[in-house]
C-alpha cells in the first residue's frame, strides 16, 4: 500500500512528534482500516496541529480537491463521474472533532480516497519532502 503514498508516513515524526501535542490526544478515526499502513503516525502528526493549521489543512485539501475536479485527462469511467461528484466543503472546523467527522463524512470507508486524504496530508505536513 504504501507505494502508492508520495512518502512514507514514519518520516512525519521527523517533524511531529507525540510528546509535542499541547492539548489532549483525539483518537482520529477518519481513515478506512488498512492491513498494510499503519495510520497512527498520520494521526499522531495532525495532533500536533492548532486549531488554525488545521483549518489551513482543511483549506489546502479543500483547494486539492476542487483542482482535481478541472483535469480532464483523468479516465472517464462510471467510478470517475461517482468520485467526482463527492464535495469537499471548505467551512471552517472548530475542532479536532470537526475535522475527523468532516474528513470521515468526505472518505466514507474508501480506500482510494483514503489514500487521497493520506497523500493531501503528507504534502500539507511534510512539505519539503514531496
């Protein structure tokens, strides 16, 4: 699975680290179950976000997403119009909460777009890398 990520997700506690959550640890639970990744790294680096980072997180997917909506170049199948037609809303969260319920309405148990949200979050997170 995670030849299909743009890094590997143990490079993020390069950058974040669990003793470096200011507030109480959220048990993120946003990402379908994976056999072969392990998520707890992703959530350990989104702990560590303030409440603006995670709004600025919020936003760059917000942008990601609606910037994959214009390619054309992407194959046309009944999978891709299905896809497509899923929205990201770019309203403000309010709380690590939020941004779980939000992500997890968004994935909704799908691996693809699991890996969409992991490989947003890698970029947003681990900019220098990818």
């Amino acid at each position: 699975m995670s030849e299909h990520l743009l890094i590997n997700p143990t490079q993020l506690y390069f950058i974040y680290s669990p003793k470096d959550i200011k507030y109480e640890y959220f048990d993120f639970n946003f990402l379908p179950n994976y056999t072969s990744l392990d998520t707890h790294n992703i959530y350990d680096a989104v702990n560590c976000l303030s409440i603006n980072d995670m709004n600025n997180l919020n936003l760059f997917i917000y942008k990601q997403w609606s910037l994959l909506k214009l390619h054309d170049d992407l194959p046309n199948n009944s999978r891709k119009k299905s896809i497509l037609k899923i929205l990201y809303s770019h309203t403000k969260v309010l709380s690590k909460g939020d941004l779980n319920e939000k992500l997890k309405e968004f994935i909704l148990e799908d691996k693809v777009l699991g890996l969409y949200i992991i490989n947003q979050l890698l970029k947003f997170l681990y900019p220098c890398k990818v």
